[in-house]
C-alpha cells in the first residue's frame, strides 16, 4: 500500500512538471477547447434535424428518427483520432509507471528477515570512520552470504541508545538491528567486534502457525552477543542465516546452527540462542527441556532489564501450563513481581488460561479482555475469550467474540509463510466452528453451568423452552458446526502428518517431531470435536424418539450400522475409546447413548464402570438412579444423595431430588431442594419451580410464592403469570386468575407464543368458572395463535370427548401429536383414545413418543404393541409385548396379545398356546377367550368358535370386542337372531362401534330387512369413513333394492378406501354387464382377478365379457381358469368353455366339456343346455 501511494505521489509530482512547460500547455489546451467544441456540436445534432422533402417542404425529424451511426465506423473514427490516442498512450504511461516504479523503490518483504546494519561505537562510545566502514562492510557481507529470504539494509547514523534503536528498527519494520561497539582501527574479520543485536521480529513467522504459540509467548528484544570481542565475519552471518531459517520455519537448520554457535564460540552470549532453542523444543513437545532452555536463558541474561525478563518468565509460565507443572503459577508470580505494575499481554492471557481450568470464567473473562487491549488481534485469543464468557453465561457476549473470531481468521493466516496457510486456516477455522457448536449448545439450554451437567438434566432443557421453534433443527445445525470442526481439525491432523513424513525422508528431525506434535495437538482437539459430536448426537436422539429397529429393518441397520444419531454417536465413541481407553467421560456418554436405544442393561453395566473409573464423580450415581426409579425409588433416591456428597453443586441429582420429592409429597424435602437452585442455579425457570412447589405445598406457601413470582409477572413473563393465576386457583381466587391473565394477554402480541399459553390457561380458568363456550373460544384462539400449540389440542379434544364427538376428539388428539405432544401421560391417553378410535398409525405415534420419555413402562410397551398390530407391524408388536412382559413377570393382557400376533402369523398352535399362557395367568380374561375363537375360526369350525366367543361373555359381560366376536359366529352359524341380539348389546356397550354396525347391519341384510341394514351400514360409515366393508355391504343393499347408480358409487368408495380388495371390483363388473358397459366391465374383473387370482366368478364372468367381444380364445382361457379355482365343479364356466372350444374348432374338447357339465350336475339348467350341445354336435 505505502508503495503504491508513493508511486502515485511520483505520478502527481511528473504530471505538475510537465504541464509547467509553457508549449506543452498550451497545446493541451488547445486539444481541451476542440474536443469541448465537438461535444457541444455532437449535442445540437442530437436534439434535431431539418430534411427537405420531395415536394420542397422542410420537415423537422424528432430525436427518435436520427441514425446512428454503424459501429464499424465508430470503431474506424476512434482508431484514427488523435485525441483518443494520446489518451491512450497517456494511460499506458501511467499503467507502466504503476508497475515499473515498485520494483526501482526499496522494499522490504514480510515473508522476509529483514536486517539493519547500523554503525557500530568505537571504544569509549564514539561515532568515528572505523565503526561506519564495518557496519558498510558488514551489511554488504550479509547481503552477500545470508541466502534467500534475507534482505539487508544499513542506515548512515548509530542509535544514541536502547530506545532510539528500537524506534529506528520499528521505522524501518525490521527485524533484526545489529550494531554495538568496534575497537578503534578494528576490522569485522577480526576478534574486535561486540554486537548487540535486538530482535523484535515482524511480519510473517512461521511459528504463528504453532498451535498454542501466538499471544503466549514474548521474549526480550535487546541481546548483547558476545562477553568479548567475536570476529563478526565468522559469527553474525551465520547467525543471520539461523534467524532466517526460524522465521521461515526451517527449525533443523536453525537449531543446528544455534547449537554449532553456542558450541564453537564460548564468548558468544546464548540469550537468544537458548531462547529460540526453548521455543523450539516447545514446539517439539518436549516441555522438560523447553524449561530447562528458558530458564537457561534467564541466567545467561543477568543484565537484561526487569521488563524483558518478565518476558522470559512469562513463557516459561507457558510452557510449564502445557506440561500441567504447579510452579507455572510461581513463574507468572515472578514475572508479575518484574514488572513492577506494568502491564504484558501474554501475561494476562496466560493467567487467564489458569483461571479456565480453575473453574473461573469470570475473572479469565476479564483477564483476556485485558489482554485484548494489550496485544494484537488474533483468532485463538478472540475464540478463549468467547469461550471464558460462555462458561460464565454472558452468552451474547460470547456470540460477538465468536463472530470477530470468524472475522479475524483470514487476517491471521496472512500472518505464515503461504506453504502453512491451509494449516492455519484449518486450524483457526475448527477452533471456530467447535466453539460456535457449543455456544449454540449452550444458548439452547439457557446454560447457567456446565454443559455437560445442563445435558443431564432430564428432561432435556429445550423441551420446556416455548422460543425455540424447533430444538431439532437447533441441534441438527450444531451437529453441522461440529461436522465441519471436525473435519478441519482431521484435515489438519492429516496434513501435519505428510509434513513430518516428508521431514523425516529429508533428515529434518526436529521439523519431523514439530509437525509430529502439531499433529498430535490437532488429534486432542479433534477428540474434543468427536466427542461433543456424540453428546450431541445422543441429545438428539432423545429428542426424536428414536426405537431400536426391528424385522428386517434390524438386519439392514445391522449390516449398516446406521438408524439412528443415538447408533451413531456410540460409534464416534468407539473410536474415540480407541485412543482413550479407561475414560470415565466416554463411558458415562456411552451409557447415555444406550439409554437412548433402550439397551438398559448394557446402559447400567457402562454407568457402574464409570462409577469405578472416576469414585469422586457425582454424574455416574446420578444415572444410576435414573435407571432404577422405575423399580426402586428409594435406591434410587440414595444413590442421588451420594451424588451430592461427591459435589454438592451438581444441580441434576439435586433437581431430581426435588421432583421425587414432589411426586411424593415431601414438600418441605422439596423446598430445600428447590431453594438451593433458586440461589445457587439462578434463572426463570428455578424461581417458577420454586413457586410451583410452595403453590403444591399448601397454603402456608402461598404468601411466599405470590412474593416469589410478583418480579416475573410485573415483567409480563407468561410462565409467571399463568403460575400466578394457578396460585389464586388453588387459594379459591378463581376472578384473581382470571384478571391476571386476562391483563396478561392484554399485553402479549397475538403472534407471541406467550399469548397461545395465557390464552389455554384462561380458557382452563373458564372452564372452572363455568363457561364452556367461552373456555372453547380461549382453547381456538390459542390453536389459531399458535397450531402447534399441544395443550389447546388437547383440551379441545377432551371437550369434544365430553360432548361425545370421538371423531372429533380423535382429530384434536392427531393435531396433538402434529403439534408435538410430548408428555407420557397425556400421549398415553392420546394413543389409548386413537386405539379405540381404530386410528393405528397415530396412535403408534403417540406411544413411541411416550415411551421415548417412559422407556421402562410395562403399559407404555402394550399399547405400543396393540398399535403396531393394526398397522401391520408384526414384528414391531412382537418385540414391543415381548419387552412388555420383560417389564412386568404377570402380564396375561400382553401374553393374549402374543397370541393375536402369532394368529397373524398363520401360527394357530403358538397362537392356541399364548392365550391358554394367558388364561392360566386371569381365567377370565376376554381376550384369551376371543383368540381361542379366532384360532377356531380360522380353521373353519365357528360352532366351537362361538363357545369360546359365549365364554369372552361370561367372563367379562361388559366386553364390547367379546360380544361383537359372539355376533359374527353365530352370523356364520345361521343364528341371525342371536348375531343380532349380540351385535345390538355390543352397541349398548359401546355407542360409537363402527364393526358392530357392520356385523348388525349384515345379519340384518341377511334376514331381509334391508331398511334397517342400509341405516346401520350408513351409521358404520359415519363413523368410521374408510370402512371398505361396510361401503361394499351398503352396495349390495343398493344393489338389492334396485339402485344400480347408488350400488356402483358405493362400490367405487369401496375401492377408492381400499383398492386391494377384488370383491367391489366384480360386483361393479356385474352391474356394468347389465347396463350393456362391457368395456368397463372387463376392466373391472381384470383387476378383481389380478388382486384374487382365486376369484373364480371374476374368471367365469371375465370370460362371458371376452365371449361377448368375440375374443373367443381369452374367453376359453378365462373360463378353463374359472374352472380350476373350482376345482372342476363350475358348471357355468365348463358350459362355457365348451361353447369356445366348439367356436375355436376344437370338437372333441368341446364334446369332453359338454359331457361333464351334463354329468355332474343331472337337475340343473346346464346339464340340459350341455345335452343339447352334445345333441347340436353329434347331428353335424
């Protein structure tokens, strides 16, 4: 930039010369007057233009008229004109000053060590020829042998002091400034230089790309060389070319020469020497020698000022840090004292580092921000800061932080030689988008302490956050973070590793071992990405509700490995177990993670060897006892004591404490617990938990908590405000409740989630109060405010339920689940309504996301089980009523419900054998009576059928199903009265049972009352509107009663409900073949044959169609298959099939069929019409 300003100042200062030349001048401005004058003309052209036409009128063109004129003669004009070129010969001048002009200016390059060679003293401090004439002979020597990237400069006047030479090196942006003193007469090539060097490098250092080296680390600037006079030909060339090789990261060279200096030349000063050495060794990871270099370097420095050995110690704290070593705190403590109130920026930032790991983000916070003043941007600088203010909860500050960390990274790899830039790059860019991932973690648990402990507490702290749209999405985005920090951080670990390969091929050990520990450095943090990725992974897991695959779903994800974030997570952990076995933190995640794919058992063994891996740790005991509450709430409540033993600030064993407590109704227990968090785990939701409890304690509670929550609710917090009016419900103030949430949504926007919330416990307090209506329009207004809003589902539904309107109900508890119902006992209730509703798929829905939050409810599992039944799933229903009855040893409900699966199956003996299993466990019991009769019916004997279907009865007389299964036997057994007698008490039963309607209306229509069948059909539909049954039985009624349009719309819903049944197909066929439709007809039954190839009439009346159309061979085919299905014994269809036999010439086969429909059937109408063909036939 300076370099091109300069050029254009030169520019400028030519110009202004040249326009003083009097001809030149004036001949510029003559070419300024002519080109003004052609531009004026050009514009009086433009604006019109006279033409005389052909009867000597003169016309005036408008501007629109004017041409232009063609291009190529525009370009032919331009080309030509003199003006233009020698504008374009003038900026061709300037374009070539531009680029010649750098080139002649002295330069200094940043990827360059640059040297200044001032004169050197005489004796007794003199400026004098003999110190000119070395600093000249010098700087030409270096220039000569120093090798590339080297640039040396000498400058005419010596430093008076320290201080003018290090201003004279910051002026000319060096790095290195030699001069010191020469004895008088002295030359460079003799022993009569003492050179004091100070080495303050700039610009581009290869050690910036060390992990853990910027902002750390700070060294003295002034070194004297040597204790006496050196031969500076020999030494300082040398040494040039040392510092050259370290700033461009040639560490082997540089070390060896450093060690060929210190070893060759006893009056050589090691200061510096050993403190590049000590870096050097840092880098190599070998902190004991790191240490023991600086501290060399410290003693060989006793005349360096205070402030530069502060410098020293501090790096030594550094170093000492790394190594986890005590005596860091000493070696800061000593470099402080050196200081003498003055201040040093990687002090500050070192110290802060200290306060991290202490567990005091607050005084690091102000540490770094401390540093931040005193020292250069830098990316890892920003990324601790954003990171000390997220562990102290100031969250935004951290989001700011983190966002001028992003900004700063392509500043800080312009900082490396190009060849490190992508390792930097990679590096700062992981640190980044690791630290964003768990910011974001952070912000969506409201983090008030350590994440991991956040992550604990169950259930998951999103869940009760009404702004977060969509944890889910929150979490998948930070998955994405942690992907993208991971794959930088193993991109870098990758690429450190070729660099140390490539070393060790070229003998460079010590750049081999740098890039070996870098390389290990980006692995640590690389695991720290690998593991949060899994924590992760195993929140969003619970959060989706994910379940163990089953059937073949099981085979595939065990081939693959993948189904789940939960799956996937306890595979980042394998592989981070690898290389960290014997961790207690990956084996408390991996019990977490098989919590999440109920593997509880395997979840408790992993929990109790991380209670042995790590005995101090509270977090082992804790999930412990969420293992075993379901079984032993009292063990458990001791393990969660323990806990608090360990670390009484671990706040999940102390929340849980506190809702076992409750649950209980140990309220004071409570109240202890609940005032520890409220102080010590301040927030919101600590201050409503404490309210809530003294609300539930009783009303000697109640002053405390109006006073608790009188804060939150003057802020119009909702929570607090919905609190408040439960208070005032429980203190008999129904109109105080009311008021407050009624001024509540005075002053919440309709578009706040809040007013959806004030709006369904408004409606709850109407409800009290006694106005439906009203309560109803509150619970619509918070569904409008907010679709997803699951209590205003849920209480429409349940006012539905109240007013008998189950399908209505049914939809309310669908839009529950949509809207994210997440609540066990309110999904249980949920899928309980839809499984009597017959809603299957919803209601699996609702018991796998209960069972997600419940995974060792015995009841959770049944449900779920009925649900998957009657979608189908067999083996999901299996699985889920085997894990049942592991829950619960005496369970005959879940052992009959074996039984309907093994029905299922087509397995009538395993079937027989789990409902006798249940019937020895409750004799009683209903459902094993109705299998038994299934199992019987399925083999074709419904008189049996029906003793077991009269013992359902007997056994549980208010069974609806057992009744519904007495109707149909004795329907199938000819007893129309007894089936309508049972059907109509199932009804009494259960108003709203579509199948009973059914089973009536079919025995109704069998009886030949066909009103009252129509009617109970149709109410079947109401009902339940995609019954195909009950739509093909209201179609024969049509049919029956001479509704042919009727019959087929209600055939057609039969099939638009259920297309894999043939029967509406045929019987729609059947009404088309009356209406002379054959077309359609034959559609029809080529579909009912295709979904029945054992639907023998389809075939015969398949081939009646062909017959009719003249297709007599398709005919044949059809009514030889019509045949078959029947075994032979289809008289129609052979009659038939004689006719095409006959029409396709074959006389002997139609003769054979002729003669077996006049065989097998002597007393019907196609044996005489096959006599007659045989009659027809023989008389040809």
């Amino acid at each position: 930039m300076q370099v091109a300003v300069i050029s254009l100042a030169l520019l400028a200062a030519i110009g202004a010369a040249v326009l003083l030349i009097a001809p030149v001048r004036a001949r510029l401005q003559f070419w300024l007057r002519q080109f003004w004058a052609s531009v004026r003309r050009r514009a009086r052209l433009a604006r019109s233009a006279t033409v005389i036409s052909s009867s000597g009128e003169e016309i005036e063109l408008p501007d629109a008229v004017l041409a232009d004129m063609p291009w190529t003669g525009r370009i032919r004009e331009s080309l030509f004109d003199t003006r233009l070129r020698v504008v374009g010969a003038g900026i061709l001048l300037v374009v070539s000053i531009l680029l010649v002009l750098p080139r002649l200016l002295p330069e200094t390059r940043a990827d360059e060590l640059t040297v200044l060679v001032a004169p050197f003293h005489e004796t007794g401090g003199v400026s004098g020829a003999t110190g000119r004439r070395a600093a000249v002979e010098l700087a030409d020597l270096l220039a000569t042998t120093s090798g590339p990237g080297v640039t040396v400069r000498s400058v005419d006047v010596a430093p008076d002091d320290l201080a003018a030479a290090q201003a004279l090196l910051q002026t000319y942006r060096a790095d290195l400034l030699v001069w010191g003193e020469i004895t008088t007469g002295g030359m460079i090539d003799a022993p009569t230089l003492t050179p004091i060097v100070i080495y303050a490098p700039e610009g581009i250092q290869a050690s910036y790309s060390l992990d853990g080296f910027v902002g750390r680390f700070a060294f003295p600037s002034v070194y004297p060389l040597a204790t006496q006079p050196i031969n500076g030909r020999v030494v300082i060339p040398r040494l040039v070319r040392a510092l050259a090789d370290y700033k461009r990261g040639a560490y082997s060279n540089a070390i060896a020469t450093f060690d060929e200096l210190e070893r060759d030349y006893p009056a050589l000063r090691p200061g510096l020497l050993r403190t590049l050495r000590a870096v050097i060794w840092w880098a190599r990871g070998d902190y004991e020698q790191s240490v023991g270099e600086f501290q060399r370097a410290i003693a060989a420095m006793p005349d360096a000022s205070p402030a530069e050995l502060a410098r020293l110690y501090a790096s030594l704290g550094a170093v000492q840090y790394d190594m986890g070593d005590p005596a860091s705190r000493e070696s800061f403590n000593r470099a402080i004292a050196l200081l003498q109130d003055q201040d040093l920026g990687v002090l500050r930032y070192s110290l802060a580092l200290e306060e991290l790991r202490a567990g005091d983000p607050a005084d690091a916070a102000v540490s770094l921000e401390q540093a931040r003043r005193l020292l250069p941007p830098s990316t890892p600088l920003l990324v601790t800061l954003a990171r000390a203010y997220r562990l102290d909860g100031q969250l935004e500050a951290a989001a700011e932080i983190l966002n001028a960390a992003a900004r700063q990274i392509d500043a800080d790899d312009r900082n490396v030689p190009s060849d490190l830039r992508p390792l930097v790059s990679a590096r700062l860019r992981a640190s980044v988008q690791g630290e964003r991932a768990l910011l974001r973690l952070a912000q969506l648990v409201d983090a008030r302490g350590p994440l991991l402990w956040e992550l604990d507490v169950t259930p998951p702290p999103w869940t009760q956050d009404k702004t977060t749209p969509s944890p889910e999405t929150e979490l998948e985005a930070i998955l994405g973070d942690l992907s993208l920090a991971l794959r930088e951080a193993t991109t870098l670990n990758q690429e450190w590793n070729k660099r140390a390969a490539t070393a060790d091929t070229e003998q460079r050990r010590v750049d081999s071992s740098i890039a070996i520990h870098q390389a290990r450095r980006a692995d640590l943090v690389l695991r720290q990405h690998r593991f949060w990725l899994a924590a992760v992974e195993v929140e969003l897991a619970r959060l989706r509700d994910t379940r163990p695959p089953t059937g073949v779903a099981a085979i595939w994800a065990g081939l693959t490995r993948t189904w789940s974030p939960a799956t996937d997570a306890l595979r980042q952990i394998d592989i981070l177990e690898k290389t960290q076995p014997g961790s207690a933190e990956l084996t408390l995640l991996r019990g977490k993670s098989l919590v999440v794919n109920d593997r509880l058992d395997e979840a408790r063994t992993a929990f109790e060897t991380a209670a042995r891996l790590a005995p101090d740790r509270p977090e082992p005991l804790f999930h412990q006892a969420l293992l075993i509450v379901p079984q032993n709430r009292e063990q458990a409540r001791q393990l969660l004591a323990m806990a608090l033993d360990r670390d009484p600030n671990y706040f999940p064993a102390r929340i849980r404490l506190a809702e076992l407590a409750e649950e209980d109704q140990r309220w004071q227990e409570a109240l202890g617990h609940r005032r520890w968090l409220a102080e010590h785990h301040p927030g919101d939701d600590e201050a409503l938990a404490l309210a809530r409890t003294l609300r539930l304690s009783g009303p000697e509670g109640y002053a405390e908590a109006e006073q608790t929550l009188l804060p939150l609710v003057e802020r119009n917090d909702a929570d607090a405000i919905i609190e408040m009016s439960r208070l005032y419900r429980a203190a008999g103030r129904n109109d105080a409740a009311r008021s407050v949430l009624e001024q509540g949504r005075q002053n919440t926007a309709r578009s706040a989630p809040a007013f959806a919330d004030l709006s369904h416990e408004l409606g709850q307090v109407l409800l009290e109060l006694g106005d439906v209506p009203l309560a109803e329009r509150q619970f619509e207004a918070a569904v409008n405010s907010n679709p997803r809003h699951v209590p205003a589902h849920l209480a429409l539904a349940q006012l539905a339920r109240r007013a008998g309107n189950d399908r209505a109900a049914a939809r309310r508890y669908e839009a529950a689940l949509d809207a994210g119902a997440s609540d066990p006992a309110v999904l249980e209730q949920i899928g309980m309504t839809l499984l009597e509703l017959r809603e299957y798929n919803a209601a699996v829905m609702a018991y796998e996301r209960a069972i997600a939050q419940q995974p060792a409810s015995a009841t959770l599992r049944y449900g779920a089980a009925l649900a998957y039944l009657g979608v189908g799933r067999l083996d999901a229903a299996y699985e889920s009523a085997r894990r049942a009855l592991e829950r619960r040893n005496v369970y005959p409900e879940a052992l009959a419900l074996l039984g309907d699966i093994a029905l299922q199956r087509g397995k009538l003996a395993e079937a027989e054998q789990q409902y006798r299993a249940a019937l020895q466990q409750n004799p009683s019991l209903a459902a094993a009576h109705i299998g038994l009769g299934r199992v019987a019916a399925t083999g074709g004997n419904w008189s049996i059928a029906a003793g077991h279907f009269l013992n359902a009865v007997q056994g549980e007389p208010q069974s609806p199903d057992a009744l519904l299964w007495l109707g149909e036997a004795r329907l199938r057994t000819a007893d129309i009265d007894g089936a309508i007698a049972a059907y109509s008490e199932a009804l009494h039963l259960r108003d709203n049972f579509p199948e009973a309607y059914f089973g009536l209306a079919q025995a109704e229509y069998g009886a030949g009352r066909i009103e009252d069948a129509l009617r109970n059909a149709t109410r079947a539909l109401e009902l339940r509107p995609r019954y195909a049954e009950a739509a093909l039985l209201l179609g024969k009624i049509y049919e029956r009663q001479g509704y042919s349009m009727r019959a087929l719309e209600a055939y057609k819903r039969a099939i638009d409900i259920n297309p894999r049944l043939a029967e509406p197909h045929y019987r729609r066929a059947l009404l088309l073949i009356r209406a002379d439709r054959l077309n359609e007809a034959r559609e029809e039954l080529e579909v009912a044959t295709r979904l029945d190839p054992n639907f023998a009439e389809a075939h015969y009346w398949l081939g009646r169609v062909y017959f009719a159309q003249r297709n007599i061979q398709a005919a044949l085919n059809r009514f030889r298959e019509a045949v078959n299905r029947q075994g032979g014994a289809y008289p129609e269809a052979r009659y038939y099939q004689g006719l095409a036999e006959e029409q396709l010439g074959d006389l002997n086969a139609a003769i054979r069929s002729f003669e077996t429909v006049a065989n097998q059937s002597d007393d019907t109408p196609w044996a005489g019409e096959a006599r007659a063909a045989l009659a027809r036939m023989s008389d040809r």
